[in-house]
C-alpha cells in the first residue's frame, strides 16, 4: 500500500520541475540576436525573426539577458528584446520580470556550454571563453515600438485631437464651368400644343371652309 501511495504522488512532483522546463511564453520584439552567453562579444547562436515565440527559463539580475529556447535553440537574448502579454497589452521583461514571475538565474559558462554547444564551432576554443573575463555591460536599449507578435495585434483606438484645437470643415468649392473655348448650348424649349381647328383639312376647291358659329338653321 505504501508503494502505492508513493507511486500516486509522482504526477504530482513531476508537475513544478514539467511547468519550469517550459518557461514562461514571450516574443521577440524585433529581430534578436540568440549568443552564447548573456553579452554582446559571446558567440552568435541565430538571428530571430520579429515575433518568435519564446520559451524564457530564467533571466540575469534586473532581468537585463535572458536565457531563452527557440524551437530546437537554446541561447541568451537581451530582455529589452522579449515582450508578454500581460494584462491584455505587451510589456518588456525589464519593466514587468517581477510580476510575470521569471526566475533570476546565473551563468556559468562551463556548465552551460558543456550542456548544449558540444557540437558548436566555437566549443572547441572553449578553454580561452572560459579564462576570459566578461565585463558587466548593459543590454541595448529597447525599441521605439515593439512589433506585436503574429495574430496578437490589438486595433488601435482613432487619434484624438489635441486640446483646445478645433479642426474646420473643408471649404466647398462651387462646380466648375465648361472648359473655355467650349460653345454654349442653347436651352431647349418647350413643345407648344397644337391651336383648336388647326388640325381641319382644306376644302377641294380651295375655298376657304365655312365658319361654324352656332346660329345658322336648316332649310
């Protein structure tokens, strides 16, 4: 029985070490350089397109660099360059590491590269990375305006106008007259109805027909 019971419990263990080899889900916010370490002299892994999807597993202090897997990729990217949505808008990962709750981690450079660049070029000068010093630099500065991620753009609400300004109605300009040199067309007139009897056929002899005034009698 307590086998058993030791048994049911693996799931549930198995879930916290499951939920932080995924990561946290970001996107690149432009194109981003994937390096070998969190600085801008390690080696470069990749460029990544704007929008990438990103699996985040932990950044350095003040979330300055980020160590990040992409597809089959695993490197560090500057975390200028990762956004989330969070809270129905995209933030950076400096600004809101706190509160998506992404771990703080250190690198060790051995460790780390002895774990995913065994098959890299640059793994085999791994002696002269590991006695080189690397100087604390700060991350380049984020984007004017970070592209949202594919199918994740939001409608942007109409530019209102600024206080105290007015916009005026375009004038009407009036029709515009026929071209010059053009010949005036005259107006047509109406058609005038036809007089009473003028529609009676002449007499034969050519006389002028009788005038029918109304008082003559029958003999």
């Amino acid at each position: 029985m307590k086998r058993i019971a030791w048994l049911a419990t693996l799931p549930l263990l198995a879930l916290p070490a499951l939920a932080l080899a995924q990561g946290a889900a970001g996107y690149t916010t432009g194109n981003a350089h994937l390096r070998a370490g969190p600085d801008f002299s390690y080696p470069l892994i990749d460029t990544l397109p704007a929008g990438a999807p990103l699996s985040v597993q932990g950044c350095t202090s003040g979330w300055e660099w980020c160590d990040v897997i992409y597809q089959d990729e695993r490197g560090w990217i500057a975390g200028n360059f990762i956004q989330y949505d969070y809270n129905n808008q995209y933030v950076l990962v400096p600004q809101y590491g706190a509160q998506i709750g992404i771990p703080i981690v250190t690198f060790v450079i051995s460790s780390y590269w002895d774990s995913y660049y065994r098959n890299r070029p640059f793994y085999r000068q791994r002696a002269s990375w590991y006695a080189r010093p690397m100087p604390r630099r700060p991350p380049p500065p984020p984007m004017p305006r970070p592209m949202p991620p594919p199918g994740g753009s939001r409608p942007q609400p109409p530019a209102r106008p600024l206080p105290g300004h007015n916009p005026r109605p375009m004038p009407q300009r009036p029709p515009m007259g026929p071209p010059a040199g053009a010949r005036p067309v005259a107006p047509q007139r109406p058609p005038v109805a036809p007089r009473p009897g003028a529609g009676k056929p002449a007499p034969a002899h050519g006389k002028p027909a009788p005038k029918d005034n109304g008082d003559h009698q029958d003999h």
